[in-house]
C-alpha cells in the first residue's frame, strides 16, 4: 500500500545482519555498525526484529524508552545526545525490558511486519535490521515485507567452529 511505502521511502539502504546461530555477535556487530555509519556522517536507523532477545535498546542505553505514535505510524526511539541513530525495537513494547517473548508464528510474523510498514523511519542513508538467530519464520517474514523496498544486501555473522 502506499502508506507502507512512504514508511520506508526516506531510506536510501537496507542491510539485513544474519546468522545460523544465536550468541554470535550479531546485536553487537548491528549495533557497530550503525554507530560506525553515524560516525562518518550518515543517518542511520536500527530495527530490532530479534523478538526473543531485544538487546540493541540496552547495549544503546536507551531500555527505559517508550514509542510514541504519529500520524504515519510508531515514531522510533532517537539515541545519543545528538538523537542520530533512530531505534525499532519490541523491547520498547514490553512491560519490563526483560520480559521475554512467548509468540507462535503469525503472531511474530505479523509483529514484524507492522515494524516494516509502521514505523516513520523520515529520511535515513542506512537501516540496519537485526534478525533473531538461526533461519526460521522470522527470517522468511522480514524478507517478504522488505521485498518491495531496495535491499542493500545481508552479512552473515559466523564463527570459527
């Protein structure tokens, strides 16, 4: 639809962080990433679709948060004294930032989506998506909804062993 589009028109890439497993770094790598980009001047917005572990609003220190609404959807959350890192993330929808995450299927599924559509990024250079571990429903769902928008491509997070 068009509101989905004009969620997403004001960003120029999108970069999918992936793994096989959980623990290896990808939260962080995101979260460097970003703050990598911010420093060489570009705007830069995280969604944290990793629903079972939201870690990027603690590692930002930004966990006591809340997401507003606006005309065009969730306003993210803005980092740093100079507010330059717009933040997504289902840590700021729970009760206590350490709740965890119980959901089957369509209900991740829709969730993610309506981060994907519903949240008014305005103009970005960069959104870098943090995705759960492994390759499930999750990974196939935020896929399927970027579809329609420039994919800058993914990195793969992996480890030696």
């Amino acid at each position: 639809t068009r509101a989905e589009r004009a969620n997403l028109a004001g960003v120029r890439h999108i970069l999918l962080v992936l793994s096989g497993k959980g623990g290896v770094g990808k939260s962080t790598l995101s979260t460097e990433l970003a703050l990598a980009l911010r420093h060489a001047g570009k705007r830069v917005g995280i969604l944290d679709v990793d629903l079972c572990g939201p870690s990027i609003p603690r590692m930002l220190r930004v966990q006591d948060s809340a997401v507003h609404q606006c005309d065009s959807g969730w306003v993210p959350v803005f980092v740093g004294q100079d507010k330059a890192i717009a933040l997504m993330s289902i840590g700021f929808l729970l009760e206590r930032p350490d709740d965890a995450v119980v959901w089957r299927g369509p209900k991740k599924n829709a969730l993610i989506k309506q981060f994907v559509t519903d949240v008014a990024w305005g103009e970005l250079d960069f959104l870098i998506v943090d995705t759960p571990p492994g390759t499930s429903d999750e990974h196939i769902s935020t896929v399927e909804a970027l579809r329609p928008f420039q994919l800058l491509g993914a990195v793969l997070v992996t480890t030696p062993q």
